[in-house]
C-alpha cells in the first residue's frame, strides 16, 4: 500500500502567486495596445483674427451675417442671438479663430477632424 502524501502548501501559493502576477501584467500590456483615434491632417491652416475680423471674414466667405437669430424652444420671446466666434473654412481647410481661446480654435479644429456635426435647422 503506497503512502499518501500531503500536497506542499508553499507550492500551492507559489503557483497561485504567480498567475495573479502574470494576469495582472497581461492586463497593463492589453490596456497599452489601445492607441485611440488618430488622425493626420496635412494641409490644415490656421489664421488667428479677433473677434470682428473673425465675423468680417465670415461674412466674406460664407455670404450671410455673422450674427443669427435662433429659435429658442420655438417661442417667439425666447429668440436670441448668436455670434460666430470661430469658424472652419472647409473649401480651404483653413481655421480662423480667436488665438488664446482654446475652445473656440479646438472646437474649429474638431470640425476640420470630423466634418459637419452640428444640427442644421
């Protein structure tokens, strides 16, 4: 009759040790193969103008008043205006906007990425 033998408990965790490590590795490499979206844009220009040379060229370009009357829940009285603060010429790929206005120049640099995104009414 062969003796049973107790299995070694330092091995046990030993093993157990070593595949927590190696998944949780594998989970840092995994998470660095995401690069995102990238994009490449090689004839983009940008002219940075204040504000009322930013409405006068829009004008220019676009042929209509750089100040909008907008529907405000279709309410009459609710009307407001609106500006152009910055805009993306798409013929000449060129961004016109304020130069330390990051979110009008990003917003204008986003439809030069992405095209059209704005609901038209």
């Amino acid at each position: 009759m062969a003796a049973r033998s107790r299995p070694d408990r330092r091995g046990t965790w030993f093993i157990l040790g070593g595949s927590m490590l190696a998944l949780t590795l594998s989970g840092c490499t995994i998470g660095q193969l995401d690069h995102g979206e990238e994009y490449e844009l090689s004839a983009l220009r940008v002219v940075f103008l204040d504000a009322s040379q930013i409405q006068a060229k829009y004008e220019e370009i676009a042929g209509q008043s750089a100040v909008m009357t907008t529907p405000r829940l279709g309410l009459e009285a609710q009307r407001g205006e609106e500006v152009v603060l910055g805009f993306y010429d798409f013929r000449t790929q060129t961004i016109y906007c304020p130069k330390m206005d990051f979110e009008v120049c990003g917003h204008e640099l986003h439809h030069a990425v992405l095209g059209h995104f704005h609901l038209h009414q």
